[in-house]
C-alpha cells in the first residue's frame, strides 16, 4: 500500500510540475509577441521601495534602479521606517551621490523619500507603508510597481513590468524568485528546495510574488485592494480577489525571475521564514486548503514510510523528486541547472522543513517581522501589531525629502 501511495504522490506532482512547465511556455511565448509590438506611448510609471533597516543588497539595488532603461517617464518614492532607521542616511546618501556625480545620470525623473508617519496597530509596516505611498501618488503616475530592498534586478526590469501591464485585460505582473546560495550551506540549499515547489504552486495557482510587482493605476485607484492591505500581512498574495473583481488578469512573467544568492541563514531561522510565507497564503488567498494539502502530504508520507521502513519506496519516490527538481530549474531558468549534488543533498530537509511549516502557519496566532511582532487575527484575516520595539521617534518630523536631476 505504501509504495502506491508514494507512486501516487510522485504521479500528481509530475502532473503539477508539468502544469507548470506548459504555463511558463505560453507566458514566455506571450512575452516574445509582446516585445514584437509597438507601444506608441508609455505609461508614467512611479516605483514603491519600502524599507526597515538595510540590507546588505540595498545599494546594488538603488545602483540598478538608476540604470533602468525604460522608455518612458519613472519616478522612485521611498518610504522609510522613520528617520531614525538607518536606511534613512543610507539612502539620502546614495540617491544624492547618484545626483552628483557626472559618470551616473539616474533614469528617474525624480525620487520621493519619506518616513512612514503612522504607525498602525493593525497590519504590517510594509502594507503600511504602502498605503502612504499610494495615498501620494503622482497625478502623472498610471504604472505602479512595488520592489523589494534584497532583489537583484537587471536594466529591463521596469520595461519588463511595463510591458506586461500595457496588454489587454491584464492589471498586475510580477515575477519571482530563484535561490542559489553563494556559499552552499545546507540550510540555503534547504531554502532553494522550498522555493522550487514555492514557484510552481505560486505560477500554478496565480499568486503574485510582491518582491517585483507592477499593477496599473486603476487597481489602486478601485480601492479593495488598499481596504484589505489595511489590515493584511503583505501586500501580493491579497491582490488577486481585487483583480478578479475588476475582471482583470494576473501575469506571470518568467523573464523577472531574479536569482538570490543569500544563505546567511540557520534552519530555525528559516523554518520560521518559510511559515512566514505560507502563512500568507492562508491568510490572504482563495487556495489555501490546497497550498496546506502539498505543504503536508509529502513530510507525511515520508515519516510514514520511515515509520515502516518502506526504504525502496522512498529510495524511487526521492529519485524521481531529484528528477522534478531539475525539471523545475530547467524551465524556470531556460535550461540551466546549477548544482544536482546540491538538489540531492538538500531535498529530504528541504521536505521535512516544508511540512514543519506548514504545520506553523496552519497554527500561528502570531508572526515576527522585521523585529515587529505581529498577532493574527481572522475577523478580517490579517494582523495587527502585537509588540513593537520602544523608538524615540514616532514621525514627528514628517517633511518629506525630494531629489530631483
């Protein structure tokens, strides 16, 4: 019975992945057609950064913000923690070098920094944050895209973006993200096998990842989308039943994926970042009961079959999980594969931190971020902030810093 069910398991998740593969074809095929046509004017777009502290990626990513090769009109609002966060003087510094110095001529048109003014008992920072932004937005401004601080992003970025939201019907794109550790620890590699099933259930059940996200101006401007971020965790996965609601169409792009060597990162530390993120799903999107069914049913099987000593079972069901594995990177990366020593060595944990996880988002009453500890709630489903670190400043200096060349 056991070597059926493994047999089974293998069989739907091969059925999953090859979903998958044929959704990322006809994304990339649509793309292609869309490069092939002539836009006439292109929309001012206006691009969000919110930070809490500084991540070590912040100046590559402000570098490659100021190279962006986008044919129309952009502009950068940064929204900042307060003014005592330390991204604060970082970023001031860089976006005024960038001003001054001869051999960089920022793509932007202008840049808006602020400190975030209230703080909200209910949602997170980040959704706070922007919902300042949007409340601000440029009258200019009918692209809006959202960027993470740690996301390495080449020069087509925003015309990438810009591109899929100028098609018919559709209101939101994004890409994703693909982990290969710079140092190889176990633990990154843990985290690069958590997110291959991550991006084939995010593609397959459309759940936009907010790390690289463009919506047109109308999405904002409906206003069911800012009424859920008031009290949501993030900002991505509640997006999508604003959009069916506008009968607007999500878009996957696979030419965003950006590629994260980060695994500075212990497996507590992880296990806890992961049910981070599923957390989400089970707060904010319509398929959570199925998200919960993959995170569990795989660590499940497994113990089950250790439990009986089913060693031939599992030997073939891992086998052909290392298979899928390079499938997933093949079509998520055009055919490159970086490392299947890595995949092999990394899948078993990979598994058991899934369902751990799983198992923590299914039961979390409350969620740390950023230092901020968060309490779930379910009427709404969202958070509201349970315990905040002590700062002497809370907004009071609220003038807002514009940069412009």
């Amino acid at each position: 019975m056991l070597s059926v069910a493994f047999a089974i398991a293998l069989a739907l998740q091969f059925l999953l992945v090859s979903i998958f593969a044929l959704k990322v074809q006809k994304n990339r095929k649509a793309s292609v057609k869309w490069e092939e046509k002539n836009i006439s004017e292109w929309p001012y777009a206006e691009v969000i950064l919110c930070l809490r502290g500084v991540d070590s990626t912040l100046t590559n990513l402000l570098s490659s913000l100021s190279r962006q090769n986008y044919k129309g009109q952009w502009q950068l609002s940064i929204v900042i923690d307060s003014q005592e966060d330390e991204a604060w003087k970082v970023v001031n510094d860089l976006i005024t070098s960038f001003s001054y110095r001869q051999e960089i001529n920022p793509s932007w048109s202008n840049v808006k920094i602020q400190p975030l003014r209230d703080k909200p008992k209910k949602g997170s920072r980040k959704c706070a944050s922007l919902l300042q932004a949007f409340n601000e937005l440029n009258q200019s401004s009918s692209l809006i895209s959202i960027i993470d601080s740690d996301a390495d992003i080449s020069e087509s970025w925003l015309q990438t973006l810009a591109l899929g939201c100028c098609q018919k019907n559709v209101g939101a794109v994004s890409g994703n993200r693909w982990f290969i550790p710079r140092k190889n620890s176990l633990t990154g590699w843990t985290r690069a096998v958590w997110n291959a099933g991550a991006i084939v259930m995010m593609t397959i059940l459309d759940i936009p990842w907010g790390g690289s996200l463009a919506v047109r101006r109308e999405v904002i401007d409906h206003g069911l989308w800012t009424n859920l971020l008031e009290h949501s965790l993030c900002e991505d996965t509640s997006l999508i039943k604003p959009l069916r609601e506008m009968k607007l169409k999500y878009f996957y792009s696979p030419n965003l994926l950006i590629v994260d060597r980060s695994d500075e990162i212990s497996m507590s530390e992880l296990s806890r970042w992961i049910a981070r993120q599923i957390l989400t799903a089970r707060l904010h999107h319509h398929s959570w009961p199925i998200i919960m069914f993959h995170g569990l049913s795989t660590s499940f099987l497994l113990l089950i079959g250790l439990a009986n000593n089913a060693w031939l079972s599992i030997f073939f069901y891992e086998l052909g999980c290392i298979g899928l594995l390079v499938w997933i990177e093949i079509v998520a990366r055009e055919g490159k594969v970086s490392s299947l020593q890595r995949w092999m060595l990394a899948l078993f944990p990979g598994q058991l931190v899934n369902g751990w996880s799983t198992l923590k988002a299914m039961l979390s009453k409350k969620v740390e971020w950023r230092g901020i500890i968060y309490q779930v709630t379910l009427k709404p489903r969202g958070v509201e902030v349970l315990k905040a670190p002590a700062s002497t400043f809370e907004g009071l200096a609220s003038t807002d810093s514009d940069l412009s060349h």
